[in-house]
C-alpha cells in the first residue's frame, strides 16, 4: 500500500482524496504539520505528498526516502524547496487554474473598495453617521484612471478584462508575454518602470519567485505617482512590509488592499491594522464551494497519475517524472 502524506489543510476532511486514491492501493494520512519535525516524521516514508501552507524545505525534502511526487494545494508553489526537490528527481505539481475568477472577482473588488470607498460610509452608518467620512479627492472613478497590472498570466488577463468594462487605460508589465498579446487584450505592453511612473493604480500579479520578492521596496515606491493606490492579492513576500508601512504613513502610497500579507498572518500590533486607508482581507481570494473541490480534486488526480505511471501535469520545477 502506497502511502499518500498530506502535510496540512483546510478542509473539514480528506473525503475528496480518499475517495480517489484509496480505490488504487493508497493510504491517505493527514496532519497539520506545524514544525520541521513533524513533517520529517510524517514525509519521510510517504511515497507522495500533498502539502498546502506547510514549509516543505531541503531539510524535509532530503528526508524523504521514497517519494515520487509532490504537490502544491493552490498555485503558488513558494513553500517548497523546489531546487531541492529537483535534485532529488521529485517532481512538484501545483494546481494553476482553479480559482482564476475567483481571484480576479476578489481583485476588482479590493479595486473598487480603494476607489469607490464602501467600507468607511458603512462604519460611519453603523454609528448613526448618515455623511461622507472620507475626503472627496479619495472618491475616484476607474475611467478616470491608469491601471497597472504587474504580470499578464491567467489571472491578470481575467482582472483586465473587468477593468476594461470600467473604461480606465490598462497597462501590463510582464517580460514572458508577447507585446502583441498585451494588445490584443485591450490594454498596453509597458517596461515595469514605464509601470511604476505611469498608473494611477497597482495590481500584483506574479508569483513568489528570487526575482520578485520584495518587488515593492523603498526604492519602487519612490519610482511610483505620488498617492498611488496598490493592490495584492498574489503573494505577501512581493511586498516590503516595513517600506509599505512607511509610504502609507508618509502619503507616497494613498491607499493599500491585500488579500496577502508578509508575514502572514499578520501580526496583531502591525500599523497596518491601524491605518484607515488599508483594507485587509485574509487570503481568501480563492474561496468558493467550486474551486475548492477543484483544487482537491486536481490535487488528488495528480497523484492519481504517479501512481498509476502517467506522465505529470503541471510540474513546476522541471523534473521528468
């Protein structure tokens, strides 16, 4: 019998993956793994894995005596150690297009709760305040605007689509995606700097890569339109907290809203639980009833197919299984 070790999860059980794996020879063990050691214990005779938060490092990864595969519960796959991964010739699967409209919808509506303000009137309300409680100038309208979306992946080029219904200028920063693409979508192939000096607005859109990590530091704020509204519902670690802290505090950002946090979650004495012009919601971008049963579903199908022998989807650290 094939063991199957699930590293963590949010779900209520693993019903999904039992009923695809156990028919097949598989044993699916389950725990919510919070320390090195206790996925070591866990994974290191497991011959394959399923991981979602959990950080699966070298140090898990070289424990590992059998597996054939690991896979990512989502699309990012920046909590495992894939170099580490492919030295040992495991393959790591993610799951890529799940929740794509969930998280574009998720997006415009932080867009639109930086721009159109909701949240503040309806505070306001609730203490008995029938009046505008934020200045007119924050009041903005999307086709009035420049947006800039940071990489045009599947989930960018969704997000695009709902802004170009609002009639703002779409630019689109993304050195993987052909200009000629860009265009054809309604919107307009631009360099990151061109990006950073030209919107109105800043969307997140790529993953956590060596190359993207703190994406948004000092040195990019200062490069940006001064009140310049940002969004991210990507990746936390895109962002320099601390810098982002400060540009809020001093006016050079106007306004932030992230469904991601660095770190995550965020603590409880961060300044930006204090700030009135940040709006945080608890990564959950991808939430509904339909993808999560896609994503356990694609998830345990993944294994399903190394178990079986079949050539892999969607491997993301190069390794031929």
């Amino acid at each position: 019998m094939q063991k199957v070790a699930v590293t963590d999860y949010t779900f209520g059980s693993l019903d999904v993956e039992q009923s695809i794996l156990e028919p097949l020879g598989c044993q699916v063990v389950g725990r919510q793994c919070k320390t090195q050691e206790e996925l070591i214990a866990l994974t290191a005779d497991a011959d394959c894995v399923i991981t979602q938060f959990a950080r699966v490092n070298a140090a898990v990864i070289g424990a590992m005596a059998k597996c054939r595969i690991i896979v990512r519960y989502g699309i990012g796959v920046d909590n495992v150690d894939l170099a580490a991964a492919a030295a040992r010739k495991i393959p790591v699967c993610n799951v890529p297009d799940y929740c794509i409209d969930e998280v574009a919808d998720h997006t415009l509506a932080l867009i639109l709760a930086l721009t159109r303000m909701p949240v503040p009137p309806w505070d306001q309300i609730r203490q008995g305040n029938w009046r505008l409680p934020v200045p007119l100038a924050q009041m903005r309208v999307l086709k009035e605007m420049a947006v800039g979306l940071v990489a045009f992946g599947r989930i960018g080029r969704e997000v695009a689509r709902r802004l170009l219904g609002f009639k703002c200028r779409v630019l689109a920063s993304d050195p993987a995606v052909e200009p000629g693409v860009i265009r054809e979508a309604g919107c307009e192939p631009v360099g990151l700097e061109e990006l950073w000096a030209g919107s109105d607005l800043i969307s997140l859109h790529c993953p956590s890569t060596a190359k993207t990590r703190f994406l948004v530091n000092q040195a990019t704020i200062q490069k940006m339109k001064k009140g310049v509204l940002l969004v991210n519902a990507s990746r936390g670690d895109l962002v320099q907290t601390d810098d982002l802290i400060a540009a809020l505090e001093s006016g050079q950002i106007g306004g932030a809203a992230l469904d991601v946090c660095y770190p995550e979650p965020i603590p409880k004495d961060s300044p930006l639980l204090r700030m009135p012009n940040v709006l945080i919601t608890p990564h959950v971008a991808s939430a509904s009833v339909r993808a999560v049963a896609t994503l356990r579903q694609s998830a345990a199908e993944a294994v399903a197919r190394a178990v079986r022998g079949e050539a892999l989807l969607n491997v993301v650290n190069g390794v031929v299984a």
